[in-house]
C-alpha cells in the first residue's frame, strides 16, 4: 500500500460523498481498500481516457508520451480533407472515391 495511504489501514467502512463534473452526489460506504482501488480507477481514466480541453483536447498521457504532436497533425489533415471536399460538393461536384481519412484512425495511428 502507498505511504500515502496507510492511514487508511483502518477495517472499518469510510462514508464519502463526491460530485464530480455535475454529476449527481454519490454517497457511498466503503472500506479503504474499494475507496484506493476506485481512486486508482479514476487517475488512469482521467489520465488516459478523458481528453482535456487545455491540452488542445488530447489526454495528458498523449501529451507526456509525445503522441499529441501526431494527433493535432492528423486532425489537421481531416479537417483539411473534410473542408475541400465540403468545398468541392457545394460547388455541385461528384465527390470522388478518392481514400479517405477516417476519424477512428486517427488515434490508431499514433499508438
């Protein structure tokens, strides 16, 4: 168990009540073992899943691994296809079979 958390060694359950971005209050008993696990759930989502909008909206995870600077570029380039071929429908043109970049693979590609 990490230091920071010995003083929770306790058995007996620990009531806690969170509001986290609007949600609802949760009020919930558990023991400290369910409340480290259920804290180490949420850094590793907050870490690695939930993009942040101060980081150009990637996860601090992209950005502490390098990878950000792959899918900032990546979005540029499917904005750049969606914008022309927006143009270029709008202006009564057949849109081509020409290969396209798919949003899914944008993170596909840097991992």
């Amino acid at each position: 168990m990490p230091a920071s958390f010995r003083h929770l060694e306790c058995a007996a359950p620990v009531s806690t009540s969170v509001e986290f971005e609007g949600h609802s209050e949760i009020q919930h008993q558990s023991l400290p073992e369910e409340l480290e696990r259920e804290i180490g759930l949420f850094v590793d989502y907050y870490n690695n899943e939930r993009v942040h909008e101060s980081l150009d909206n990637v996860t601090p995870a992209d950005v502490y691994h390098g990878r950000h600077r792959e899918i900032l570029a990546a979005r540029q380039q499917l904005k750049a296809q969606t914008l022309g071929r927006r143009r270029w429908y709008n202006q009564g043109y057949e849109l081509g079979d020409e290969e396209l970049i798919r949003p899914s693979a944008i993170r596909e590609c840097v991992y």
